[in-house]
C-alpha cells in the first residue's frame, strides 16, 4: 500500500512544478523547458527509488510506472486546459514547450494518457506489491504506449508542426522507447495461465471451426478488419479510386487533416496491425497457437488506443469543420470504427478466458517416452 501511495504523491508534485513554470518567466524558454524536463524527471526518479529502499521492488518495471504515472497528471492538465476546463498550469507549454499538443488528436492521447494509463499504473503497481500477476496487463499497456507514441512522435515530424518542432519535442523519446523494452521484457516471461487439463485441451482442438461458432464469427471479423484497414491505408495513400475518394470525402474526411496522426495512424496498421489481424485468424484455425495470448493483448491495447483518439479527434470541436464526421453518416461512422476498436479486445479476452484450444499438447508417444525415461 505505501508504494501505491508514494507513487500516487509522486504524481501531484506535477501540478506544483507546472503552476511554477507557468508563472516565472525564466522558465519558459524553449532549452530551459527541455532542461528542467529532464532534470524533473531524473529527480522523480531518485525521489522514488529513495521512498521505496526499504523495501525495493524486484521489478525494475516499477520505476517505470512511477516515472511516468507522474507525466499522466501533465498530459491530463493539459487536456483539460486546451479544452477550457482549468488555466493557470500550461499556459506557457502551449506556446514555447511542444505546440501541437492542441491538436485534437493529442488532446484525447492526453486524455486517455491521464486517465486509462494512469489507472493502469496504479493497478500494475498495486499488483506488484501484493505479489499478483500483472504480466497480461503490462502487456496491454506496453501495446497501448507503444501505439500511442509511434502515431504521435513521427505525426508531429511529417504533419504541419514538423517546422515547429523546439527542444521539448525530445521529452518524447523516453515514452517511445522505454514501452517497447518494457514489452521485450514482459514477453519474454512466463505467461500467466491457468491451469487446464490436457485431456480438455486434446479434446477442444479436436473440434473444427464449424463446431466453434464464436472463433468463427471472429475469423469473419478478422477478415473484415483486414479489409477495412487496407481500405483507409490506401485512402491515406491518395490512392486514385474512385470508392476511396468518395468515403474520404463524404465519410472520414479526418483522413486528410494536415496534422498527419490520421495518415501515420492508418500507416501503422496497414503495415503492422494488418500482419497480425492475419496471423490471428491463422492461430484460430489451427490448434496450440501459444503466442495468440500474448499478441491478442498487445494489439488490443494499440487498437483501443489509437481508434479512441482518431475517433475523439474526428468529433473534436477544435478540428476543422471541413474534416469532422459529417452528420449524415455520423452514427454508421461512428459504429463502423467502434466495432473496429473493441473487436481485439474481445478476442483477446476471448483467448485469454478459454486457453485450452491455444495450449500446446506433447504427442503420445512423447510423453510415454518421458515417463519412461523418468
């Protein structure tokens, strides 16, 4: 409980930093900014592993959730200030910190950063001081991280703030690149399972997938899914179609905003998403798909993810009219990519509730060998 406590205080310390930035001038130029981000990060991370020396966590994953539990309060302030619900903390951020953080679509990152990842961090923490199992929520935050910051740093290079890009902007890279050896990390360790029996699992993976009647609906959204994600790929694409033009045009015009999340987001899931979606598809056709209850997780956080910002910055009022959801086609939109977001998450509930059919099983004469030999 103390560590979830300290971490928990850690984190408000931000809004006492942020209101003093705001209100001494000498902090607010743009070197100074990445200085004293970096020196409030090194700091966080000292005051944490001191708090915590009497009884240190095995997991150096802690430090992690700490550190960055304390950026979720920044991100949540600045959300709530660019949308008008607080003043007083951001002010000088948003003109000479990172500028495009007033973009729709950083602004729900902001939101879901401060709110879901936050949550996630206590939990995860919590979990690790109580000695439970937090491997398969890791992972669905790694995979909620890292979809969130390969969209938002190479959104910000190649959109229209890539001439505006000032010190600050190298805050990013510790978010980019610590997820994804936290997500090294948490899959190269045991999986978190329960225990099943062999003859249960033999006996499901008998079964063909006309005889699964939820793995095939899957298989058929799966597939769906592949579908519509080459669909807007090649709409970013500007590829020459006719049927791509008109649903860009009269369906998702937020495809084409010139801040350029939209078109990396659709980028990331032609070429990574896409694969996987695939390969999902393949693992429940075919029996002892082990890798299916880690990857479905993975994904599924990268999903929800960006689909609640693309689809929070299609409806965002600070968006330009012209690229908003058109109120015609609003609710079938609005359904179309919602079903989109939560179809991963189902499926990876889905995998890990009723393991059995993705468990590997030692042939017979194997086993009889190893008894032998024992």
């Amino acid at each position: 409980m103390a560590q979830e406590i300290c971490v928990f205080l850690f984190s408000l310390t931000a809004l006492s930093v942020l209101y003093t930035m705001n209100n001494v001038p000498a902090f607010q130029e743009p070197v100074v900014i990445l200085e004293i981000g970096v020196a409030v990060l090194v700091v966080v991370f000292f005051m944490v592993y001191i708090a915590t020396r009497c009884n240190p966590p095995k997991d150096p994953l802690f430090y992690v959730f700490a550190e960055f539990s304390f950026t979720c309060v920044i991100d949540l302030t600045s959300a709530l200030e660019y949308d008008g619900f607080a003043s007083g903390f951001m002010e000088f951020y948003q003109k000479t910190g990172e500028p495009y953080l007033g973009t729709p679509y950083a602004i729900m990152m902001c939101y879901w950063d401060g709110v879901v990842h936050f949550i996630l961090y206590l939990i995860l923490v919590h979990r690790m001081s109580n000695r439970q199992q937090y491997r398969t929520l890791g992972i669905f935050w790694a995979g909620s991280l890292c979809g969130n910051m390969i969209v938002f740093v190479p959104g910000i290079v190649v959109g229209k703030y890539g001439s505006e890009i000032r010190p600050a902007f190298w805050l990013n890279m510790p978010f980019l690149l610590v997820p994804i050896w936290g997500a090294v990390s948490l899959f190269s360790r045991p999986r978190d399972m329960p225990l099943v029996g062999a003859s249960k699992a033999e006996r499901e993976q008998k079964k063909a997938l006309i005889w699964r009647p939820l793995d095939l609906l899957f298989v058929v959204y799966l597939v769906a899914a592949m579908g519509f994600t080459v669909f807007r790929g090649l709409a970013v694409l500007d590829c020459p179609l006719e049927i791509l033009n008109r649903y860009v045009t009269e369906y998702e015009p937020y495809l084409k905003d010139p801040v350029g999340f939209p078109k990396v987001m659709m980028l990331l899931l032609l070429f990574h998403a896409l694969p996987m979606l695939g390969s999902f598809a393949y693992g429940l056709c075919t029996p002892g798909c082990t890798w299916m209850l880690d990857w479905t997780v993975y994904l599924a956080g990268a999903v929800l993810q960006c689909q609640w910002c693309h689809i929070g910055a299609s409806l965002h009022p600070r968006t330009a009219e012209m690229y908003r959801i058109p109120t015609t086609v609003l609710v079938p939109v609005l359904l179309l990519n919602l079903l989109y977001a939560v179809g991963p998450v189902l499926l990876a509930m889905r995998c890990k509730r009723e393991p059995d059919y993705f468990l590997p099983i030692a042939p017979v004469g194997q086993t009889n060998n190893e008894k032998k030999s024992s």
